[in-house]
C-alpha cells in the first residue's frame, strides 16, 4: 500500500519542478578544456580515434583558447606535440619548445579570462615514452626526474602558466616542483596534482593525440586499478606536500574514489574524462545506439555528483555552447 507521504514521484513531475529540486548542476566555468599542440603544424590534424579532437596549430590554438574564455570555461590543459625527441625529453625544458610557447601564446590570448593549465610530465618528450628519465637498467629513475620537473615546472610558470599540472606519479614530484616554483618568485602559480593517477587501459586514443612514443607500459609508477586506498594515501602525501588541487584519473571508473577523496580533503576535487571514455561515447553514439547529448550530460553530471569540484572534458566547450 502506498501511502500519501510516500510519492517521490510528485517531484519529477514536470521539468520545472526537476529542475527546481535537482541536487546536481555544473556550468563552463566548473570545465577545462584539454588541448594538444603540434610543433610545426600548418593546420589542425585530426585525431581518428576522437571525432572531433585535434592536434591544434599555434594559430588555431589560439582561436580555440579565445573561445574557451569567451564561453566562460574554468580552463584548458595544454599539451604539447614535439616534432623532435630525445632520452631526457629536453624539449620540455626549451623556451621555444612547443609546450611552452603554446603556454604563452594562450596567456597572451586570453590573459587571466580562463586559467590556463600545463601538463607537467616528460612523456610527450621522451623518445621512449615514459613519464621520466630512465636509468641504466631501463627503469624510470624517481629522483633524477624530480629534478627535471622542478625545472619545467619553473620553464612553464616562466611561459604564464597559471597551474601546473605534474602528471607523472614520481613519488615527491608536487614537494620538489613547489620548492622549484617559490625559489624561482613563481609563489603564485599553483599546483593540479594528478594525486590519484592509474595505469589505465581507457588511455589509448590519448596517446594517438600525444603522439605517444611509449615502450612498455607505465605500470611501476601509475596505479593498479584494483587498489583505492592507495590512492587515498597518495591524495594525502600530495597534499602535505602543497598540491593545491588534486585529481583522479580516469573519472568514470574511479566515481569511488572521487567520493572517498572529497570526503578527507580540504583542497579542490578535479577529475579528468579521460580519451578513451570520450571515444566510447562518440563511438557508441555515431552508431546511434544512445542519445549523444544525454550521455554527455550525464556523464559529466555523474562526475561532478560524485564530489569533482573540477571536470576536465574534451566536450567542455561543446557543453559550454548549448548552454
């Protein structure tokens, strides 16, 4: 028997009244834009495995982030596309290296209308594609690459980044590239933690985008996708250590993790949608077997419900414009 107080159903009876009670809404400025940059493009290439996604010139760059800011996104994420790459990834040290003129070309476009964001990581720079210099042994070596990301970290925030982002999983990567930044008068730019970041099978369209060049795998220094309170343990070292924002990544399969790290943290929540859960999606939908701009919604819905603060999307400004 259904009684008169028990009919939850008299609040979903018309748009106006879902709209009223909804517990979950997101707008542009909770999104970021990741973007990839290709050194010596002379237009946009696209990425096959992510309709839609490009590697943007320097010029088309420019035009994208100028849009992000005029649809009121929170931010973009650049990464750079080197032509030329070494064992020690130099080009991420280069002023003129792609990355960092891509930094300063943004900076110059938009100014602080948007925050613009920096992938802090070696793995675009790389001729083996890891996150990191190697030793002897094939290994990534831990502390050798701590130095070079406190000195990318200083080249990036040199370029106008206004976050950066260091990606790597190297244990003590945020405390070395924080002293890297306040030694350098960079007491401002502020630190997106990838804290919580796993060894994922969802990143493969990525690495078509990054113009990966990866041997092996990066299983040694992202996280095992079985384990969640590692995860919780390393959110907690980044922040001791002055992450000022921290992430998950992938967003769809970690929601767990997401909850659990917005429930023992102070500091901002970001979660990144990662290539592989945008190619699912576009794929599942350009067979038309779902309803694309419902399952976007929902998708960045699910994120934001589940405690992100931040959402990074390759929809961002798409979402932003049907706004």
């Amino acid at each position: 028997m259904v009684y008169p107080g028990d009919r939850p159903r008299r609040l979903r009876t018309s748009a106006a009244v879902r709209g009223l009670v909804r517990e979950t809404r997101y707008e542009p400025a909770q999104l970021v834009l990741p973007m990839f940059v290709g050194e010596g493009l002379t237009e946009p290439r696209p990425v096959s495995s992510m309709p839609g996604v490009v590697q943007h010139t320097r010029d088309s760059a420019r035009a994208a982030v100028a849009e992000a800011a005029e649809l009121g996104l929170g931010g973009v994420m650049l990464f750079g596309v080197p032509e030329h790459k070494d064992a020690s990834g130099s080009g991420a040290l280069d002023p003129a290296g792609i990355l960092n003129v891509a930094i300063a070309d943004a900076r110059s476009e938009a100014g602080d209308a948007l925050v613009v964001m920096s992938d802090l990581c070696l793995d675009e720079f790389t001729d083996h594609g890891h996150c990191g210099v190697l030793d002897d042994r094939g290994r990534v070596d831990n502390d050798a690459t701590l130095e070079i990301y406190g000195r990318m970290a200083v080249a990036q925030a040199e370029a106008g980044a206004h976050w950066v982002g260091p990606s790597g999983m190297m244990d003590g990567q945020v405390g070395v590239v924080r002293a890297a930044l306040d030694a350098a008068g960079q007491v401002d730019v502020a630190i997106l933690a990838y804290a919580a970041k796993y060894a994922s099978a969802f990143y493969g369209p990525f690495r078509e985008a990054a113009g990966s060049s990866l041997v092996g795998d990066r299983r040694t220094y992202q996280q095992d996708p079985a384990n969640g309170r590692e995860a919780l343990r390393e959110v907690l070292l980044d922040v001791a250590e002055g992450a000022d924002v921290v992430m998950v990544k992938p967003a769809l399969g970690y929601l767990d993790l997401v909850a659990a790290i917005r429930d023992r943290v102070s500091v901002p929540v970001a979660a990144y949608n990662v290539s592989g859960e945008y190619a699912m999606l576009e794929a599942a939908a350009e067979r038309g077997w779902i309803d694309r701009e419902r399952a976007i919604d929902e998708t960045v819905t699910s994120i934001r419900r589940a405690g992100a603060d931040i959402v990074l999307t390759y929809w961002a400004a798409e979402i932003a414009r049907r706004r």
